[in-house]
C-alpha cells in the first residue's frame, strides 16, 4: 500500500480550480501538463517511458500501481516522458522476479514527481465529463499560487511536443532478433521518429525487417535516398495540425514507396489526402478498446493511445 505516514503532503491542482489532496510520490518537483487517463490494468512502466504522453500528466485508473516493480526491459523510450503521475495507491512492496526498483524510487531517480491516495474514480469522471485539463502537481504551494502559476503555463495544444521527444540523429535499430527467415534481403524499413515506442521497432526486426529512424525534420528525399521498401510514420504527442513540415515530407513520400503511418502518424497521412484533425474530449488511452471492423464485422479488443481524430469529410480533395 502507500505509505502515507513520512510522505509529504501534496496537491493536483486542475485549471478549473478543482482540488486533490494527496501524498507526494517520486521527485520533489513541480509537475505541469494536460491531464488525462488510461484504463490498462497494467503496463505503468511501458505507459511512463511512452513518447506519446510528452507533456501530460498521466492519471491510472486501475487502482493499484507498483506491484510488480520496475525493471530494465519494459521501457519504451531511454526516458520517463510524462510531466507527472497520479494514482489511487502505489505500493511500496513490488513482487516480480525481473523487479529491480519500486515505482516511488523510479519516479525519482528519473525526476518526475507525482500524487498517490486521491481517489482517481471521481478524477476520471470528472474528466469524461468536461475533457482534459491542464493541471498542476505541487508540494510547496497553496492552492492559490499553483493555480496562479497553472493559468500562465501554455495551453497543451498549442506546443509541438513532437520536436522534443524525436531522435536528434538516424540509427538502425538492432535491439531484437529477427524471429522469420525470409528469402533473399531483408526488407529496409525506415520510419520517421515522431515519438516511436520501442517496441514498434522491436516488431519489424523480429519480423524480419532491417530498421533505420530518422528524425521528425527529415526531408522526403533524404527518407528516399535510404532506399527503403516502406516508411513507418510514427506515433507521438500532439496536435497533428501543428506539423505541416511532416505532412510535407509524407506528401512527397506518397506514390513513390510503400508508407503507413501509427496514431499521429497516421493522422499526418489523413492531412496529405484533405483530411483535418480535431481535438478529442478526453481521448483514447489503454488496452482495452474495443473495435469493430466495419467490413468483417469483427470486433478486437485493441490498445490505443491518441488525444486527436482524423475528419474524413474532405478526404476526396486533391492532394
């Protein structure tokens, strides 16, 4: 359970004025960003190290958090990227075998700060009710000066988190062992880094795929001159309307290879063809969604993790 006794009081501060009065979990520091929600029972550390949640403050709905620990293998990304953390209880007493840290010292070791004992129900509805919000974790302030504070911090929408989170230099991803063997050479996959998870590269290579990533401001006829046999279009943070020099490169990629795009990257290609983007009330983060397949009728139950959709009304526009 979480230790209340010795922990430091601390608040969740909404722009709204809402108030959560909680204890303070990892760093001691000011965390501000959208707040938003995801179902996943569990997940946290993969959830945590997730490109995609730059610049939110992530609330767990399932209640408890910690219990199998940390390791080094569950990461998605080199860093934490979430602006803080918020949940119900974290437990001090991890069970697993690959477990080497508690969550609390994660947190901490990693510089981001977060609020435990709140009761994340009554957030969550709050937030399926109005939509997400920025707020503001604090341990040091009264309720006045975080919201003060709060109401001059940039509205999430209006920043490209996408520059922050992208590789700054091309690699080839070599972190798996292809699990196929395929006949002649080995398909060149090059995807363009708009804040991708660890282990959508890891999915390529065990597929057999050679895997080269390159950052969020590569050219189309850089992405071409790699030769590649497809272009991956990442997931990441943001608004999609805030990239036009993506959906540049995605235009001058259309036709001339093989290109699919994830989530923000996906909604990037929805641009090139006419599609706009909008922003949803509360978004679509976990693995539990379910999805009907509209031709099939077949419904999977899916993970997702994206705050904008893709308005399909002008799709028939020229490119």
């Amino acid at each position: 359970m979480t230790r209340t006794t010795g922990r430091p009081p601390a608040r969740l501060v909404l722009a709204d004025g809402t108030v959560f009065e909680g204890v303070g979990i990892g760093a001691a520091e000011r965390m501000t960003g959208e707040v938003v929600f995801n179902t996943s029972m569990t997940g946290y550390q993969e959830a945590l190290t997730d490109p995609s949640y730059g610049g939110q403050i992530l609330v767990m709905t399932y209640p408890l958090q910690g219990n199998y620990g940390v390791n080094a293998t569950d990461e998605e990304s080199a860093r934490l990227q979430v602006r803080g953390f918020v949940v119900r209880e974290a437990t001090d007493l991890p069970s697993h075998w690959k477990s080497q840290s508690t969550l609390d010292a994660y947190l901490a070791r990693n510089g981001v700060g977060g609020i435990a004992g709140i009761d994340t129900r009554r957030l969550t509805r709050l937030l399926r009710s109005q939509g997400v919000v920025m707020g503001t974790i604090t341990r040091d302030e009264t309720t006045e000066q975080a919201l003060a504070r709060l109401r001059g911090e940039p509205d999430y929408a209006s920043q490209d988190y996408v520059a922050v989170v992208s590789t700054r230099e091309q690699y080839d991803y070599d972190g798996a062992t292809p699990l196929v063997e395929r006949d002649g050479p080995p398909p060149h996959i090059v995807v363009l880094d708009l804040g991708v998870k660890r282990s959508i590269m890891r999915n390529l290579r065990e597929r057999g795929c050679t895997v080269t990533a390159v950052p969020h401001n590569t050219t189309a006829e850089d992405i071409l001159s790699l030769r590649p046999d497809g272009v991956l279009m990442s997931p990441g943070p943001g608004d999609p309307m805030l990239l036009d020099h993506v959906v540049q490169t995605a235009r001058g990629l259309i036709g001339r290879t093989p290109i699919m795009g994830i989530c923000l990257g996906h909604q990037v290609i929805g641009r090139v063809f006419g599609a706009s983007t909008y922003k949803l009330k509360f978004g679509h983060r976990g693995a539990n969604h379910s999805v009907r397949d509209e031709l099939t009728g077949k419904v999977y139950i899916t993970s997702q993790n994206h705050g904008f959709a893709v308005d399909g009304d002008h799709l028939d526009a020229a490119i």
